[in-house]
C-alpha cells in the first residue's frame, strides 16, 4: 500500500492533529504577530510572511477555549478549489511539527471524545496508539464560526445570511 506523508501538529494542552505533507510551508521560531481588533480569541492576531498577511490560527483557543503563548508557527498553503491560487495561513505549535508516513491500514474514525474536530476534519488515523485527525485547511481559515448567522425574510423563501445582527 501506498505511504502519504503528514505534519503531526502539536498545539498543546494535548490537543494534535495533522495536516497533508505539502501543506507545510514554513515554521516560524518565535514569530512576531499583531493583534487586530473585533476578532475571535483563536484567531485574533496576524503575521508577516514573504510580503503577505496571514491570519494567525491558535488551534488549542478554538477546539479548547485555552489561549497558549506558543513558540512557533507553522505557515500552511491551501487551495478553495483545484486549479485556483493557493491561500495562506499560519498556525500557532508549542513544538515543531512531527513528520510521519501513513498509510491506508492506519485509517479509522474520529472517537467520540474528539468531536471537537468533527467540522474541521476531513479524516483521521491511528498514530502511536492515538487517533489524529486530519485538518482540512481550507474549512480551518474560511470557517467564521465567531459570526452569528442571520435570517433575511425579505421574500417567501428565507436566505441565511453571515454578518453582525
């Protein structure tokens, strides 16, 4: 069976997760960020990063509601859609990214007791006896869960709509 690679990502307070082997761009050691207002607590702050802004994810605040002062990013490269630019973001780690092999065997279902990841997985694995799942990036950063969803009822039909109320 065919290996993949994969970034075991280490986000702390015991919450990991991978992402695709190429995903990976760059880590970042003690990455200067800079808070910007109005923002949700996971991802309240951006970084600079070969003549780019970057939305700076805090993976252990989101799934876990406990913000880390983490010493390293790691800037991640994703598509919307096959054949469109690539998009950015990075993402806090307490330590550098793990790389791994995986193959098919290693597959199984996301445990109840990581539900957390249910939205922002698009797979997981067994690794050292655990089951890590797989971030799809492109829901991880285009996801505004912190917007309350609104009802427009200009019509007969009812159009959701994402924006303040």
């Amino acid at each position: 069976m065919p290996q993949m690679n994969a970034w075991i990502l280490d986000f702390g307070m015991g919450y990991t997760a991978a992402v695709g082997g190429r995903e990976v761009l760059h880590l970042i050691d003690i990455p200067a960020s800079y808070v910007v207002p109005c923002t949700p607590a996971y991802c309240n702050s951006v970084l600079f990063w070969q003549n780019r802004v970057l939305p700076l994810m805090d993976m252990a605040s989101r799934v876990g509601d406990v913000a880390l002062q983490a010493p390293f990013a790691a800037v991640v490269g994703y598509q919307k859609a096959r054949g469109e630019f690539p998009q950015f973001g990075a993402i806090q780690l307490l330590s550098p990214p793990v790389h791994v092999a995986v193959d098919d065997e290693q597959a199984c279902e996301l445990p109840p007791e990581a539900e957390i990841w249910r939205d922002l997985s698009i797979s997981c694995f067994k690794y050292q006896g655990r089951a890590v799942p797989v971030l799809n990036l492109n829901r991880l950063f285009a996801t505004p869960s912190h917007l309350p969803v609104k009802q427009n009822l200009t019509d007969d039909r009812v159009a959701l709509e994402l924006g303040p109320q």
